[in-house]
C-alpha cells in the first residue's frame, strides 16, 4: 500500500471523517493510510456506483475510473451514481462530477477508454488495488491477469438477476479468478444483465461488499476474501461461503505458469467473429425498412428469439416467441418452405439464430439487423423499448 506517513487530514476532513476516527480499527493512522490509498475501479456502472460512491466517502485519496459508455436510460434503475440529467453524458464525466458532490478531497483519474491487453498495466500498474465492476468475461480474465503479473489484489464482484459473488483474489494470499473458473463458459450460455435482467438493489448490494473488502485491505484490519467466495441469493436472503483453494496447476498463478504476459481475451472466452452479429453474410441480414415492407406484399414468418419477458415489453406484430435456448427443440414450428425472419433486442442473439438454423438445413433465414431496438428507431418510434 501508499506511504501513510507523510499524510495530514486538514481540520474539514477530520470533522469529515470523525466517525471513522472513533473506530479503534480505523483512527486517526487508518485514515491517513485511505487518503494516502488509490484504487482502481473498472466499470462505472451497476457494481461501480456503489463501490466508487462509498470509497469516495470513506475518504480513499485517489480513484481510478475506466469506462468508455455513456448513460442510457436503462442503466437509471441500479447505476445510481447517475441520474436523469446525465443520460447521454459520459459515465465517467457524470461519476466523477458525482464524487465531487460527495467528496471534494479525492483525486479522480478518469480513462475513457475499454479496459484491453494493450493498456491495463499502463494503467493499472500505480494503483494499490483494482476492482472488478465488469459484466463480461473477457475483462473479468484480463483484470485477474493484470493483477497476479503485478502483484496487486482484486477485489471481484458479478450479479445476475437476483444473485451476487464476491471474493478477494490475490496471488500472494490465495487463489485468482483462474484458480476458481479456469476456462470461461461457451461464448451465449451465460447471457448477461442486458438479455437476462438483475433486480436494482443487488449491485448496491456486492458493490458495497466490495467496497468494504477495499478498506480493510488499506486499513490491513479484518478477513478480507481471501480464499473465499461469498454468495448472495437475494430472493430468499441467504448468504452461502464456499471455500476456494489456489490450484497449483494454475495457468498464471500456479507452479509452473504458462501465462506469463497478457493474451488475446476475445479469442480465450471463445468470443471471435464467427460468432458476431455480423459475422452472417450481408444477404443473410434485412433492415427493419424493408421487412416493413416485406409484410405489406408478402408472406413471412417472424420469428422471436428473445426471453418472454423481453416479449411481453415489446414485439413485432404476428411473430412466434421461441427463445435462443428453446430454438433447436422446436425446430419443427419452422416452415422450411417460407422466408423466415429471425429477431432479437439488438441482433446478436438473432445471428447465433440463424447460424443454427443454417446449420439445420433452413436456407431461406435472415436476421433483422439491429433488433427490435432498430424495428422501434424506423418502423414504430411508439414501440416502448427497453
């Protein structure tokens, strides 16, 4: 960690932090050890709104921010570092005029950028403690990966609809993110918060967890999360621990590492462009213009890959619901003999469906590009979109 020593609180931050002076695990040593700390924070989203709003107030001197999006309406109901007024703006822009509001003593670092092989240790390397706030595998392996080549800990959190994870991972002290997940789940089996949801309060709730594991690991006081895995099912409240050992057999942290600097992510988690959404050819892809006026002379079926909640929100007038997963059981409610357009929210899903019926034989498919979301823009800016 920083160097304390040399590190005074003025008389507005000792009133400031005046409750923290009176816990015998914090004083007055312990908030000169958080002013003197920096961390690094990877999302400025569900998990980083919480995270960064708490280390701002507990009086963590510099926090690193690292995003590249900008506020969208949907993220309004868990990313509440964020409001109404700053739809549109920069995450970051609009996270770090929020920790002014909070904390006018911290030092904010923002990188408007996405979080890759080619700049995480430049930008990682002076900081005493990264946080994961990240919804992808990809950057979850590559922040793992970052921080056992520098010797610095990770403090993970991930939410799912209405369950949560947290854990410390730290080569030193234990296992890393590749001790407890090796290899990531096939590219589409894990759908994120976008396709499958997450109740608002559950980020507030990990990203706290994390945030806290953060000062302890300053103040050098407590258990943080080493070695373990802490599980949250919000539905029912319970909080499971499931106890993690380091794997000797690791590819970075193990006897005898076979990752010895940052690879290729994308390629890793089986993400490549045969699986993107425009990795079908352009004449397997139709616009919502034209499919508009498609169904004004011809015959069609539609067909909706997407979640029954998503349907229940929004869909194309007359299309069949057949969600991703369900589509190679129900093949057989597919008409081999009419042009079928596949749909989904944005287009991703509808061009794994359409690889899948390629392979089964359909050979009059296409994938409506960009979703409903592009259906709502063209065709009928009255459809609620979400």
């Amino acid at each position: 960690m920083s160097n304390s020593s040399n590190v005074d609180l003025s008389h507005e931050e000792i009133q400031r932090y005046s409750r923290h002076l009176l816990l015998p695990e914090v004083g007055l040593e312990g908030q000169k050890k958080l002013k003197a700390a920096s961390v690094l924070i990877i999302g400025a989203g569900g998990l980083g709104s919480p995270i960064t709003m708490y280390l701002a107030a507990a009086g963590v001197g510099c926090i690193g921010l690292v995003d590249m999006d900008i506020v969208e309406v949907s993220n309004l109901q868990r990313q509440i570092i964020h409001g109404t007024e700053n739809v549109g703006e920069l995450k970051i822009e609009s996270a770090k005029r929020s920790i002014a509001r909070i904390n006018p003593f911290v030092n904010v670092k923002t990188y408007q950028e996405k979080f890759t092989a080619e700049n995480a240790m430049e930008i990682a390397r002076d900081y005493d403690i990264i946080i994961d706030g990240t919804d992808n595998f990809p950057t979850r392996y590559l922040v793992n990966d970052v921080c056992v080549l520098l010797g610095k800990p990770t403090v993970y959190g991930s939410i799912f609809r209405f369950e949560g994870q947290a854990s410390v991972f730290s080569a030193k002290h234990g296992p890393c993110y590749r001790c407890l997940y090796p290899e990531p789940p096939p590219e589409g089996l894990v759908p994120n918060c976008a396709e499958g949801g997450v109740i608002g309060v559950l980020p507030g709730m990990i990203g706290t967890i994390q945030a806290n594991e953060a000062i302890k690991i300053i103040l050098g006081e407590g258990t943080p999360l080493y070695n373990r895995l802490l599980v949250l099912d919000a539905l029912d409240m319970r909080f499971r621990e499931l106890s993690i050992s380091k794997n000797p057999d690791c590819q970075i942290c193990g006897t005898n590492p076979t990752i010895t600097h940052l690879i290729d992510y994308q390629h890793f988690c089986g993400i490549s462009p045969k699986n993107d959404a425009n990795a079908i050819s352009a004449e397997q892809l139709i616009t919502a213009t034209e499919l508009s006026e498609k169904l004004a002379t011809s015959t069609v079926q539609i067909i909706d890959v997407r979640s029954a909640e998503e349907y229940a929100i929004c869909a194309i007038p007359d299309s069949l619901l057949i969600p991703l997963a369900e589509l190679p059981y129900r093949l057989n409610e597919i008409n081999r003999n009419t042009e079928v357009i596949i749909y989904c929210k944005s287009g991703i899903r509808g061009s794994k469906a359409v690889s899948l019926l390629n392979d089964e034989g359909f050979s009059k498919v296409k994938n409506l590009a960009g979703g409903i979301k592009a259906w709502a823009t063209e065709v009928d800016e009255a459809m609620p979109t979400y």
